[in-house]
C-alpha cells in the first residue's frame, strides 16, 4: 500500500495506537529513569532486572528476557552492570552448565527496598487523574494487547 492510499484512508500517527503506547512508554519510562538514574546510577534495564531477581528469586537470564520482553544484550548489559556493583550475584546453573542463575545480593535487596516505594509514589502520581475503575480496565486492556501480540508474533515465526 502507497503513503498516498494509507493516508487516504485516514492514518494518522498520532492516532495509530502502536506508536501512542510507544510514545507513553516512552515518557514514563523516561520520567523514572531520570530519577533513578540520577538517584541511584541505574538504568531502566538494571531496575528492572532488579525487579525481577526481588520477586522471582533466583533465575536465568533467559528468563529475564522472558519476563521483561527485554532483548538478550540489554538484559546481559544489564547484569554485567549489577554485578560490578555487587547488587547480583551470579553462580552455576544446576542443570544447564552454559547457564548461570542470577540472584540479589544483601546489598541489592536493600536497594530495591528503598526505591520500590519511590516507584511506588511516581506510578500513584501517573494515575491520579483516574479513577480506580479506569486503572484496572488500563492494567487489563494493556494485558490484553500484550497477550494477542503475543499470539501474532508467534503466529508471524511459524509463517
């Protein structure tokens, strides 16, 4: 399909609703890493590995690409990253011996501590304009558009 035959039939990017998640994204996701970066020198993708080590314990990096839909360098980065500052801690996979598990030090406990109640307070701050009704719909809507591109990419691999 031509520019001309797209934009005749209405398309807008500002309307298109891929690019204005991207755009949200894109401004929450900047919002908070200027805080924690500038709080704490971590980047989205170190917070968020963080994350996943406090609630899941113990766990390959595959697994954290699994659970954040992060790439592979970026979570490998990431984790080369904490691990320098002795935030994580990484030792052999039992049952993968090219694996490693990755897992949080006292030292990265502690700091998801403190900033998991600043994460806290900015998503409160994001949305206070909405009513409590409004935010569930958002949460389930958002599961939803993530679970059918979901089904669509693994759709487009089997192509």
């Amino acid at each position: 399909m031509s520019v001309e035959a797209a934009n005749d039939q209405g398309f807008s990017l500002d309307a298109y609703l891929p690019y204005r998640l991207s755009v949200a994204s894109n401004a929450v996701s900047g919002l908070i890493a200027r805080a924690y970066q500038d709080r704490f020198s971590l980047s989205i993708p170190q917070w968020r590995v963080i994350c996943v080590l406090a609630e899941d314990g113990g766990v390959t990096q595959g697994q954290i690409v699994g659970r954040t839909m992060m790439d592979k360098v970026t979570v490998s980065r990431a984790a080369q990253e904490l691990l320098k500052r002795h935030l994580v801690a990484r030792t052999d996979h039992q049952a993968d011996g090219r694996s490693h598990v990755l897992a949080l030090t006292a030292e990265g406990s502690s700091l998801h501590a403190e900033i998991a109640p600043l994460a806290l307070a900015y998503e409160a701050a994001l949305i206070s304009g909405l009513a409590p009704g409004e935010v569930a719909l958002l949460k389930r809507l958002l599961t939803r558009l993530q679970s059918v591109a979901g089904q669509l990419a693994g759709d487009a691999t089997q192509a």
